[in-house]
C-alpha cells in the first residue's frame, strides 16, 4: 500500500508540473500540445492503477478476513461512486455552461426573464446534486 502511495503522489505532482509548464507564457504551439499530451497520459496512467489497485482488492485485503481473490466489493463501491460524482458534475458544468451563458443573453434582452433563467440554471446544477446523492447512496451500502 504505501507503494501504492507514493505512485500517486508522482504522478500527482508531474501533473502540477506539467500544468505549470503549460502556464508559463511564450511557449510555442506544437510544445503545448505535447505537455497536454503528457498530462492527459499521466492522468489516465493514474486512473488505470488506481482502478487496479481498487478492483484487485489490495486495499481490503490489508483490512482483514474478507478479502477475496479477485475483484473486490469495496473497490467496485468506490469506483462507482467516483464515476456517478464525477460524470455528474461534468455533465452539470456542460449544462449550466450553456443554460447560464443562454441566460445571461436573455436577461440583457429582457429584464424580466431573471427568474425563469434562473430556475433553469438550476436545474442544470441539480444534475451534480443527484450524483452526489447516488454516491452516498453507494457508500451507505458497503459501509
């Protein structure tokens, strides 16, 4: 486990790096789409070995007796809440994104358009609210 540990604390930092490379100003074209590149591999390196990690039940098998062989319920648990979060908020962004940029053309044509834009902005945000309490929902049964 503590292996484990230090892997991701590599790959967390040569991410910061690398967005910080990319940040400085003055780079050309081609070095930015490589540095993306490398960032965007190292974020998915990292979330295949911690998907790994996660369904090879290593981490409960450091627990205790019920551990299994293969695929552990505890890693499944988790993974799942962490994709029902996650895809919920990314989703959430992309509709409030542009629910709220539709919004703010409509109230600076019309003044009195601000609550039925703000009604549907959020519920554009409920859509992260519900994954939230999907992943809860998933917690609360392995726990």
């Amino acid at each position: 486990m503590g292996v484990t540990v230090v892997v991701a604390f590599v790959l967390i930092f040569a991410m910061i790096a690398l967005g910080l490379i990319v940040s400085k100003k003055g780079l050309r074209r081609k070095t930015v789409k490589k540095l993306f590149g490398a960032n965007v591999g190292i974020f998915f390196g990292m979330l295949l070995v911690t998907t790994i990690i996660l369904l090879s039940g290593i981490s409960a098998g450091a627990a205790g007796e019920g551990a299994a062989a293969g695929i552990s319920a505890y890693g499944l648990a988790y993974l799942s809440a962490a994709l029902s979060t996650g895809f919920s908020t990314i989703g959430a962004g992309i509709a409030v994104a542009m629910t709220g940029s539709a919004a703010l053309g409509a109230i600076s044509e019309d003044q009195s358009l601000l609550g039925k834009s703000l009604i549907i902005v959020g519920l554009a945000e409920g859509v992260a609210l519900y994954g939230m309490i999907i992943s809860i929902l998933i917690l609360g049964y392995v726990g």
